[in-house]
C-alpha cells in the first residue's frame, strides 16, 4: 500500500535530478501531471498482488481506496507541485507510454 511512499523519495530525486537537464525544454501542465502520475499509480496498483483474486466489483473498489491513500499521501503532493515545474515534454511523453512502472520510473530518471 505504501509503494508511492517509498517510490517518492526516488521520484522527488528523478524530478530534481531533471530540473537541471531539463530546462530548455517544454514543461508539462499541471493536469498533464495528475495524468501522468494517476498512470504511475494505476501501473502499481495493478500489479499489487493482493487485488488479483479479488472478483471484479471488490477488486475496483480495492485499487479506488488504494488510489485514494496514495494520492491523500504528503509525499505524492510534493512529487506533484514539482511535476509541473520539473518534467519535460520528452519524460511526460515516455512516462505515458510506459506499461509498468519500472518503464515509468526510467523516464523520470
């Protein structure tokens, strides 16, 4: 349950480390960035194990209170107000092409 609380520490880092790189390309736009990172959260939880038995109405309610606790989690605001000011064009566009996490993470980085 608390994998974007310990991914946030690597993504806070992934968005500072591309500040640098990333400033004479186009940033994304604050819904852009709740897009991008609402994929993020939808690939982790997909892949929580603890949903896949689950018969399907239980399993969506499962990944809608697991999405909620993330998302209420101070750690995912912080990656979130830096998103719109941190990511470029090319990691967003990589980022939403991505089909799990790793692949996600590895564009942010």
């Amino acid at each position: 349950m608390g994998h974007l609380t310990s991914a946030a520490p690597g993504l806070v880092l992934a968005l500072g480390v591309s500040a640098g790189v990333a400033g004479c390309h186009r940033k994304v736009t604050k819904p852009e960035c709740t897009e991008m990172l609402d994929h993020y959260l939808d690939m982790v939880i997909a892949g929580d194990p603890s949903t896949r038995n689950l018969p399907p109405a239980q399993a969506t309610a499962v990944r809608e209170m697991k999405r909620a606790v993330k998302k209420a989690d101070k750690s995912y605001a912080q990656v979130e107000a830096q998103c719109a000011t941190e990511v470029s064009r090319d990691e967003y566009d990589c980022a939403m092409k991505a089909n799990i996490s790793d692949e996600w993470e590895a564009c942010i980085e």
